[in-house]
C-alpha cells in the first residue's frame, strides 16, 4: 500500500485550510493510499464532526518528530529522514521552517501569502530543491510568483450539501450571517465592525428594522477575552446574536435561513502591503452562494476570485458603499434573483467534489 503523511504545525485550529489539506488526503485514500499525520494526539473524530470529511480508514497518528523543527541536531534531521523515506507522499504546511525531505514527493501547501513564511534563502532553496508548492488560490499563487516561487493552484470544494440546495425552494428569513473564527488578530473576521455597521443599517433604513445579525464561528480557550468584548458590545441587544462553535448541521441550517452573508475579513486593509491580512479565497462566502443568500464581500484577495461584482454577488471598498448595496437589494428583487441563480451554478460548476479530485490526481499522481 502507498503511504501519504502530512505535517501541519496549525492542525489543532481545524480552519479552512485543514479542511482543504485534508481533503486532499481524502482523495489519495480513495486511490489506496494509507493516510498518516504527525501529531500528538488523535483528531479524526473532530475533523469528521467539523468538517464532515470522512476517512474510511482510521488516521494513522504518528509521533511528532517536528516539534523541535528549527533545531540542528544532527540525531533529529536523521530521524527525520529516515521516518520520511517510507512515505510515496508528503505534505507540509509551512510555519516559515524547513527542512529536507526523503519521501518520494514533497508538497509545500500554502495556506496564507506572508512573506515570512516563504523566504528564499540559499539553505531554504538547498531544503525545498525536492518539493512544490500548492497553493489555495490565484491570489496567493500571484504573491508566491513575486516571491520567486512557482506554485500550483487546487481550489476547495463544497461539501455535497450545500452543491445539493435547491435555492428556489428555501424559506429564507431576516437574517444577516456571517461566519469566521472569533479571533481579533492577523486574519481577522472583523465581527466588532461588522456589529456597528449593522446597528447604523437599523438606524438609518427601515427596511432592516426586522432583520437579525447572526455572527457564527470557531471559538478556541486563548480568544475568549476577544469574545467578551464582542459579548459586551451588543449590550444584550436581541437582534444580534452571537453563535460560537456551531455543528457542521447547525451551521448548515443558518446558511439555508439566511437572505444576506457579509463577509468583511481584510476590511480597511490594504492587500499589496499586508496581503496575509486578507481573505485569501474564501469557502464561507462560497457556502453562501451556494446555499442562496445574497454575498457581499469586501473587495481584497481571494474574494475577488468567486464575486463577479453585481453578476454573482457584491464587492464593496467601505461602510459607506456596502449600506449603500445592502439598502439597494430589498428594491430590484428580479436582478437580484438572477444573481442567486448565477452565483448558484457558478459554485457547482466549479466547487463540486469530482472537479477537485480530478485537479488532485492529475497533480499528484500523474
């Protein structure tokens, strides 16, 4: 039996980019590849629970052999070597270490485009002359080509869920969603801006005197004061809700109840300085189309990818322009039904399972 193994230092976060990694190694499952992970504890039970991702054969969970990556030891770089040359594949999702490999072949998965995390040292040159680099997006593969690295694209998909929605039967209620992880540093899913933007929205427009704010998303032990503060800001107020680490089920029936999604990771940012402080595609927003809600983004890194502004949802620049759009789609009701229906299929069309394993196997395994 083939052998397939990953190493990624940020596993426990259980985000979209684990999803995506791991689904990659799904695919190679079902080809006949045994599937292993250096880790220190089993997380196969939370991976099928968050992600819906089902391994047909238990993750093999290895000894963490990389916790002291940086190290020099010249008796832990052997046992690395010697542990990697029985695996045909082997992923790694980059903390800014490397390290040489002895697999067969040797992945670099590109979650996020920092410049940190990819530089181009003659030792790190030397340690990645075996490996290539997959990445998430067109927008992170554009920053690792300024950086001097060629990279391949494989874009995630949707579960079949969400490709199964039939959007014109769907009850949808006054509902405003967004979904990310609570966290206020980096990456962040700005839910703080996105409360005041929705209490000046009640404000000023009647037509959103009945709508709700559903904030859905991971909440981890070391972001609970970040959290508070968010709890304290709403100041009880009914209409906003906060709905931290929903199920997979509970969070799918949010998606089908919603009418709008708001995505506001990178807002205020400016992406050619911090490109790693945007959305770098964006697999909330696409369960959003997918499930029929009318998408605003703001109009920075991945999202720009799957919004084609006004034709599959809306790109905005600032507070101002998004109440502006938000104020707009409670009057033309035929365009904006023609947009769900664009977004729809253009999420099916491109995000379905058989696409993305087709796009893994024609990179791996040819």
């Amino acid at each position: 039996m083939k052998k397939a193994a990953l190493y990624d230092p940020y596993l426990n976060t259980l985000g979209g980019g684990e999803k995506h990694i791991l689904s990659i190694l799904k695919v190679l499952e079902d080809e006949g590849f045994e599937i292993n992970i250096f880790w220190d504890k089993n997380l196969q039970s939370q991976i099928e629970n968050r992600f819906r991702l089902q391994f047909v054969n238990k993750l093999r969970v290895l000894p963490n052999i990389f916790n002291n990556l940086g190290s020099n030891n010249p008796q832990g770089l052997l046992k690395k070597l010697i542990t990697l040359k029985g695996f045909d594949i082997f992923f790694y999702v980059t903390d800014g270490s490397y390290f040489f490999s002895s697999a067969k072949k040797n992945y670099v998965f590109c979650m996020v485009p920092n410049k940190n995390l990819y530089k181009r040292s003659l030792i790190n040159k030397l340690k990645t002359f075996n490996y290539r680099f997959i990445t998430n997006s067109y927008f992170t593969q554009n920053w690792l080509k300024k950086w001097e690295i060629k990279s391949e694209v494989i874009y995630p998909y949707l579960n079949q869920d969400f490709i199964d929605i039939k959007i014109d039967n769907l009850k949808k209620e006054n509902i405003i969603l967004s979904v990310g992880r609570f966290y206020g540093h980096l990456h962040s899913k700005k839910q703080s801006i996105l409360i005041n933007l929705f209490n000046k929205l009640k404000q000023t427009n009647d037509m959103f005197k009945d709508f709700k704010l559903i904030l859905a998303g991971g909440l981890k032990e070391e972001d609970k004061s970040y959290f508070a503060e968010l709890e304290s800001s709403i100041k009880n107020n009914p209409d906003i809700l906060l709905k931290p680490n929903l199920s997979y089920s509970e969070l799918f029936e949010l998606y089908k109840k919603s009418k709008i999604y708001i995505h506001l990771a990178g807002f205020g940012v400016d992406e050619n300085k911090n490109p790693e402080q945007v959305e770098h595609l964006g697999i909330a927003p696409l369960e959003a189309i997918a499930s029929g809600c009318l998408t605003f983004c703001y109009n920075a890194g991945g999202p720009k990818e799957i919004i084609e502004n006004e034709k599959k949802g809306f790109l905005f620049n600032s507070q101002e322009e998004l109440i502006s759009m938000l104020s707009n789609t409670q009057l033309n009701k035929k365009k904006l039904g023609q947009i769900k229906i664009n977004a729809k299929k253009f999420a099916v069309n491109n995000f379905n399972y058989k696409i993305f394993s087709k796009k893994v196997k024609e990179l791996l395994l040819i």
